[in-house]
C-alpha cells in the first residue's frame, strides 16, 4: 500500500497527540515535524532526523502530500499555506484565526490548485460539525446556529454559577488551573468565539460571512447578581455563538452572552464542553456535545481529516465537491442596531414613587413590552434593584432607553434567548 | 452534468420528503418509483409513467445507479436488495431491521460487488452519527455507547414522569396521537431500540454484533412509582441502548430501561427526540441529539446519504474504503448474567421488625452493597415499601436474591447508570 506523506507543522500537546495516533494506521506518515526548538525534550518520542526548525523545509518538500498546520495565528501560518497549496499539498489546520480572517483567499486557492483544506479541529475541537454539515447534513437548508463554542468562558461562567462567585476570582482560579491564558483577551472578549461561527456559519450557509461583521462582546461585565437572577428567572447565562441567514441572504452573526431558559438544552453544557445547535430544513433541529478543546479531542479531529485525504487522495477531482469550502455569494451583514432581541436589564433606581411607572412608561413609548418586572427589597441607601425582562424589541430602541433612564443606574443589559 | 439516476422503492411519507427536497438538486434524478397502489392519491405530485407497483422494475433497470430503499422489514426487501447489488446498484436504506438481522451478508454482497450501502436514516433518523462515525472519527477506538433510540418509548417515559400517569394510560394517549402503534410491540418491547444498536454498535467497533447476541427488554413493566422514587433520589428513567466492547473484543450490547442520573445528558433527552453518547479515544465524550424519526428528518439523512453518492458514484474504487462496512471480527457475546450493573430495587415487605436487617444481611451474603436503601411510612395493610440502590453487583447474584427474598414482594428491578 502506497502511503501518504504528511508534514506537521507544530508539536505541541496537539502536535504530540497526532503524531502518537497516527502510528496506529498503515496508510498514513507523517515523514517530517517543524517545531521551533529541535533540541527541546518532549514527551513523545520523534526520529531527530523527522525534526526541522524551518517550515519551509516541509511546505516545499515534493515527497509531502499533506501539510498538518498546528502552530495558530495569521502569520507566518498563513504564508506557510500558501506555499503548501501552491505546491500541491492538501492541508489540514485547525487554526481558527487563519480561517476566520484568510478563508476566502485560502479557499479560492486551494480551489485553484484542486486540493482541499479541510478543518474539523479549528472548531468545536472534538465534536464532529464540519464534515457532518458538509456530507450528511448537505441536503439540508441550514438557516439557523447556537452555539457554545469557547470552553474557557463556559467554564467561567458555570463556576460564577455554580459558585455565586466573582469574574475575577473565578478567572483567576481558571489562570491557575490552565484554563485561562495569562492574558485571557481572546477568549474572555469573544475573539475565539467569533473566529469559529465566523467559519461555521460560512460552511453552514454556503454564503461567505466576514469575520469583521460578526458583531462581539464578551463576559467580563457579568456581574454574580446577574446569574443570580438569571436562576430565579429561569435561566443560566451562557456565552452564545448566534448566526441565522434569511431568505434574503441577510446573515445576523454574533457572539454576546445570553440568557438562555433552562429548558433548552445549551443551558445544561457546562464548564469545559461544547455544543453546536443547528436548525434548517429538513433536519429541524440537532445538537451536537463534547470536548470543544483539548489534546486528544482535538487530534481525533485533525486524524479524522487526515484519514478523510488518506483514503480518497488519489482521486483529488472527487474529492473536492463532498470537501471543498466553496461559496458561490458574499452573505449580507445585518448591524445589531437593527435586530429585535430580548432583553434583560438591571436597574438600581431611587426608591421614589412611581419609578416603576416611569420605567414602564418610557418602555411604551420605544414601544418596548414587558415580559416581566421585578423590584426585590430597598437597600439601605434607599435605592432598589429593578430586574426586567422585556418581549422582542429592536435593539437600537433599548440602547435609547438605557440613555434616557435619568437617576437610574444600569447595572446590566444582556441579550435573552427565546425559548 | 450526467445526472445520477435513482430509484425509489417505497412512497410513504418518508418517500415523499424525499422526494420533494430532492427536486433542488440538479446532479440527483429520481426515475422510478415503487408502490403498492398506483391510483392511490398522494400528497406529492409524481408524473404517472415514473410509477411502478414492481420493486423488480426499478432494481433490474439498468439505467438506475442508486436503489432508496424505503418499505421496511425484511422480506421482501431483502431480495430487492439483494437483486439490486448483483446488478451493480449502489443501496441508500433506513431498514434497520433488515441491516440487524441481514447485515453481514448485505455488506459482504455490497464488497463483493463493490458497491456501497449507507444507512443513516436507519439510526437515530436525522442526527448524523454513522457517517461521522465512519469518517470524521475513523482515527478513534470507540468503546462504549448509551443511546436512546427510540422516540415512542422516550414519549412514553417522559409523559409518565410529566404527568405522574400509568404506562397504560399515556400508551393509550401516544396512540391517539400517532406516536405509538396500534400494535406498540416492536417499540415498547425494544425491539427496534435493539435493531438500531446492533448496526451501530458494529460500525463503531468495527466488530459485527450479532442481533440474536443483543440482551432485550422493554418499558412496559414501569410502574408511575418507579419514576416517582427516581426522581427523589436523583434520576430519571429512560430505555436505554447501550454497547460496551473491551481489548478482548467481548461485546456487552443491550437495551434496557434505566434509573439515569440527572447530572447525565441523557437524562435530558425529553419526548420523541434522541441521542447518542459516544466515548473512545483520543475523542472522549460526544453527545449528538435532534429528531429519531419522522418525514423530513429522516428525509435529510437519505438525502445527505444519496448525494454522498452523487458527489463520488464515478469513482467506486475510492468510494468505498470511506463508506464501507467491513467488519474483519466478529465480536464476542456476553452474557447478561455475566455483567455487572448497579439496581435499583423496589420491595414491598411485611412490616415486621429486622426485615431491613434481613435483606442487607441477604444482600451480603451475595456480595451486594447498597448504596442506599429507604423505607417511606407504612402501609394501611401493614407493609412497607422499600426502595434500594446496589453498588455494581453480578447480574446472576441479584437475580438469586430477588428469589431469596421470601415473603416480600418485588415491585422492580431496574438497572442503574453510573453518573
């Protein structure tokens, strides 16, 4: 059996996880690793004359037929791509950035060059949703994705749940327990999110959406009281991944946290793991769990692909249809100031009379419904905490009321999913 | 473009989902359909002159390339099938009886003649589950599955809990609505579960299962009180489907109702919907869920296997290392007296002083801890009912006590699902 050379680009925990899977399979060799330091200890066991500390050495070596790009970030990840693709070589990556910010240049490229990029691991780590969506979920008009597609800010906000602790000393103890970066930007401000339902909602929709018209925010300004009242109210509040796409082609792409009711199934994905819900026609909907990070899910993923070329790599015009990222149209960006959301919002008002009416009557007139207000006690300093939540309403008209709430002290305003 | 050219065998409503979503796809042609009635009126348009009442007519065509087989049961489908393979015709089927009972010789035939057989809709209806076992997790040694597969009993079973109702009355209930045959014995017995598990179980371990070798047994002896003891100490009830292989290849498959923790996912799975949790290595833990049955959903999975089919029928040769079910083993059956579980036990005693004494001591001479053991009140005829969870005992040893218990009065014995 003839087998198939890969090049690893990167051996790290999911480097090593690879290239310690990979033995098991005859058909498959990984025939040279670029890692930065060659003389660094490890702890698999790699042939030094495998290792290289120039990716060049792999991308230009015509006896590679696959190049495995583990290494993240833009460049010089993407500029080793494209020199792989240019000679030739299918690839495999799970860079999430790359993809979310290079994804229509690499994909007309390796278009071009007849070879297929493929990328299970850049999102959801383990949890199969790629191929899935590309083979068996094909006949399907996707229209609709949620998502919890970041494990650093799920585990967070389980432990500020589960806890009734603080942001910060929860992402500090995730700091210490290597859950969170030392500077936890990427993850803690939806970056790592957004790159993913970037790619996701592209391949979902078969319309190319724009990594700079995913609208972002990130968990850094939830507050304990507001998981608090989020569980009295029937909620759980979660990091959410949102993307529908109209029949207009209009793609409303975002990452924000969410209140999500208890009886939708993302309420119930806790600390570290993933889950993608997907609607669309004919399916109805599906969700799918698991590990979103990590060494070994993630190498499940990336040995998956690699297995994908390995048995069909010789046949490279079939192959492309049932693998290949291809988009015919550009989506249409929809700006959050023109969505229709629920609502929840904390409110410290002075506890005059009629500040409840006043809350309400302001609501009117931006033709904002009520679903519920709620006025817990008064404090000593003679203020109250006022929790509302309010029906759909359009986003721009809340973002005035919160202005024109005089006296009143917005504590928070957080996107509610419907149930 | 050629057009890939098929034939339909079976116009329910499965049949027609099909048919109508296959209409947007312009590389898919369905030529020829089998029916029972030719005049009876339909909800979907069909030209007359594609109609046939003769199966034999469509897999004896030699313009057909893919036989959709839709009828269910074993003959006469079988020989359709059969004749299909020998004239060269790629197979698309959602018969899991047929794949339990006939599957090794089916998928033989398909090897023989180097053609494919996909099955999607057979498991699980929409959730995507044998394609990604098959391809995107190819590089993982699965080991244990714990599935629901089948949405009448789950109806069944969450109704009871819902509504605190006797399986007879929500039965009764579920068939008026349709969710549940006149004759329920092929769901309420397990049978279908068990058809389901035994083609998964295969193709995830890569070992052929043997049907006949698939431990069975239904809801129809839970009571309302199991559910209500379930719940007050932590669990739900559901029928499970379950499948275990160790390094041996000793294959522990089985369906069974099951007391399931509330910190389990499955324990969430609510009314006519599935799921299927998938642990192996690198992967871990995944969860897939969405609709088990029903026209479109199941209609997605027959469309996403059939343009599989299109996307790759000219290239047989490449086609079927990835969508092959080639089994090289067939795994080892074991014993259902043979495995070790945890019970949940449900007596009705006499309410004599030392009778919680007698069956710890019973339970000890057997080599049984309990995990917990609870007596509520007593009744107006002077018994007691005693509820009992095991720590993980031999099967045959909780039988033998079940027979030592004399003069009590088993109400249950349900297994239990470790959290």
């Amino acid at each position: 059996m003839e087998r198939i050379k890969i090049g690893l680009i990167g051996l790290g925990t999911v480097g090593s996880g690879v290239y310690k899977s990979l033995a098991q399979f005859d058909n498959v060799e990984i025939t040279k690793i670029a890692v930065r330091n060659i003389n660094k200890p490890r702890t698999v066991e790699v042939p030094t004359e495998k290792l290289t500390n120039d990716p060049y050495d792999i991308v230009n070596d015509s006896s590679i037929n696959v190049v495995v790009e583990l290494m993240g970030g833009v460049e010089p990840a993407w500029d080793y791509i494209k020199t792989a693709l240019e000679n030739g070589k299918h690839i495999v990556t799970a860079n999430k950035e790359l993809l979310a910010k290079k994804g229509e240049e690499l994909f007309k490229l390796a278009e071009k060059q007849n070879r297929v990029v493929l990328y299970e691991a850049a999102i959801a780590g383990g949890i199969p949703v790629i191929m899935p969506v590309k083979t068996i979920l094909a006949g399907n008009k996707i229209n609709k994705i949620q998502a919890i597609l970041n494990g650093t800010t799920n585990y967070i906000l389980t432990k500020m749940d589960a806890d009734g602790a603080s942001y910060e000393d929860v992402l500090k103890e995730a700091q210490e327990l290597g859950y969170a970066e030392a500077d936890p930007t990427g993850d803690v401000e939806g970056f790592d999110a957004a790159y993913k339902i970037t790619t996701l909602a592209t391949i979902s929709f078969n319309s190319r959406v724009k990594f700079e018209n995913v609208y972002r925010e990130g968990i850094t300004k939830i507050r304990k009281e507001d998981m608090q009242r989020a569980n009295e109210l029937g909620y759980k509040i979660k990091l959410i991944a949102s993307a529908t796409i109209d029949e207009n082609n209009n793609a409303d792409v975002r990452v924000h946290p969410m209140l999500v009711p208890k009886t939708h199934m993302l309420a119930h994905i806790n600390y570290v793991t993933n889950s993608v819900a997907i609607s669309g026609h004919p399916i109805g909907n599906i969700v799918l769990s698991g590990p979103g990070a990590g060494e070994f899910p993630t190498a499940s993923s990336v040995i998956g692909d690699i297995l994908a070329i390995a048995r069909e790599w010789k046949t490279t015009d079939y192959l492309l249809p049932m693998m290949r990222c291809k988009h015919n149209s550009t989506a249409n960006p929809v700006k959050i100031d023109d969505t229709y959301n629920k609502y929840y919002l904390s409110i410290t008002a002075p506890n005059a009379i009629g500040v409840i009416a006043k809350i309400g009557s302001i609501c009117a007139s931006k033709n904002i419904s009520l679903s519920s207000i709620v006025q817990k006690g008064v404090k000593d300093d003679n203020t109250a905490e006022i929790t509302v939540i309010t029906e759909k309403c359009l986003e721009k008209n809340i973002k005035e009321i919160v202005n024109e709430l005089e006296g009143c002290k917005i504590n928070s305003l957080i996107r509610v999913m419907e149930g």
